[in-house]
C-alpha cells in the first residue's frame, strides 16, 4: 500500500551505482528504511539536496510491514532550512541532535508525539537568532521524556544530587557510585525547569557545558540498550570552543 507521510533524513548510504539507501524517520511508520534508484544518474527524479542529512520531506512512500526495505515514490523538502546550511555552529549542533536521535530512536511503528519534538526541533534551531550553545544540551535533556527515562524528582536540600543510574534526584551518593555532584544536579533541574527557547539564558562557560555533556552522555548509557556513546559532540565542543 502507499503511505503519505512526512520525514527526517536521518542516515543514506550508497547502493549500486547510482541509488542509496535512505533510513527516514517517519510520521507515519517510524523508523524505516528505503531504497531510491536513480538518485546519483544524470537524469535523477530526485535530486540530492533532497536527501541531505537533516532535511524534512514529504514523501509517499509504498509500504508492507514485512518488509526491511521498500521505495519511495515521491519525496520533496517539506521545511527549506534558511539557516543551519549556512551556519558552522548551527550545523553542528543539528549533527550532534541527528546522531543522538539515529542512535535511540529504533520504533518502526508510528510515534507522533517523538516525531513532532524531532521535526520541530530542527524547525526551532533553524529559526534561533541568539546563541545556540545550549540547545543541543536542551535536546538531548527533553528527548528523555520520548524515549522513557525523564529525571525524577527535584533538586533541593533533601535531594542535592542526581542518581544517573536510578534517575531520580536523591540525597548524597548512598548506594551510587554515579551521583552527579551539586552543582551539576542543580543545573540538570535548571534545564528540566527551562524551556528549550530560553535555554540560552543558562550561563555556562566551556569546561561546564564540556562536562555536563559528558554525564548525559553516561546518563544516556545507563538507560539506552545499546547505546555506545557520540561522535559529534567532539567535533561540536571545537566549534563552541
């Protein structure tokens, strides 16, 4: 059957000599991967600045659930991106928030509250006319709420730290030996508390925002199975730096 249906390029690869293999994140169907022929011939359909890593389509698409890999029977840019192809650091925060969700995200079924936060997202950063520094921390921190594993609780006196293993904002390191110190609890629960716009009114210096990420990246770690780490994020601490 034929599906219409928005998507994220999320990851192509080359296949045969002139088509590629495109895995979109869809409205509809969630994660799901297609074959495009003709892709990189002289007379291609589709061109290839449609299927550039972050861009957001409409597409129809035909579709069996017993199948891996189906094909696309059209696809355009649903959102020309005015911004994030034209600016280094804005382009490198969408890498960082692509490779994140590509390395989560695996539901082949329909997920529209997950696929609207990533669509917009993209959307959102594409518009920021301030600092973007934070974003990608504001992201990966609201992302958790989509794939089942929000911080619990709240900072405060009683509960000063928080238990990246268990979640939950605790007291002290009793049964832990992952609690993140004071200081970076409380700034945690300063990102739960902001919302995603004004997450660049947080202050924060390089060597913060540098080791702040890393303990998300542990966090994400500890509760996504499979999940072995980033490889953006290096490339992004160069360009915030």
């Amino acid at each position: 059957m034929l599906i219409k249906t928005r998507g994220i390029i999320f990851r192509t690869v080359k296949y045969s000599e002139t088509s590629i293999i495109a895995d979109i994140l869809t409205e509809e169907k969630g994660l799901r991967s297609y074959i495009i022929s003709g892709v990189r011939s002289k007379n291609a359909k589709v061109k290839a600045s449609v299927l550039q890593l972050m861009t957001l389509v409409d597409m129809v698409a035909y579709h069996r659930d017993d199948k891996e890999l189906t094909r696309i029977k059209e696809i355009k840019i649903a959102h020309v991106y005015r911004s994030i192809p034209f600016d280094v650091v804005k382009g490198a925060v969408g890498l960082f928030m692509l490779e994140l969700a590509r390395k989560t995200i695996r539901e082949r079924e329909e997920n529209k509250p997950l696929f609207d936060f990533i669509y917009g997202s993209f959307q959102q950063l594409d518009a920021i006319e301030h600092s973007v520094a934070n974003f990608h921390l504001a992201f990966m921190i609201e992302l958790t709420a989509f794939l089942g594993f929000l911080p619990g609780g709240t900072f405060s006196e009683e509960s000063p730290g928080f238990d990246l293993s268990e979640g939950v904002f605790t007291w002290g390191n009793e049964g832990s030996h992952q609690t993140l110190d004071v200081g970076q609890s409380q700034l945690l629960d300063t990102f739960l508390k902001t919302p995603m716009s004004q997450c660049h009114t947080i202050p924060l210096n390089r060597l913060e925002r540098k080791n702040f990420l890393n303990e998300m990246i542990t966090f994400y770690k500890l509760h996504v199975e499979n999940f072995d780490g980033l490889n953006s994020h290096r490339i992004l601490e160069d360009v915030l730096g």
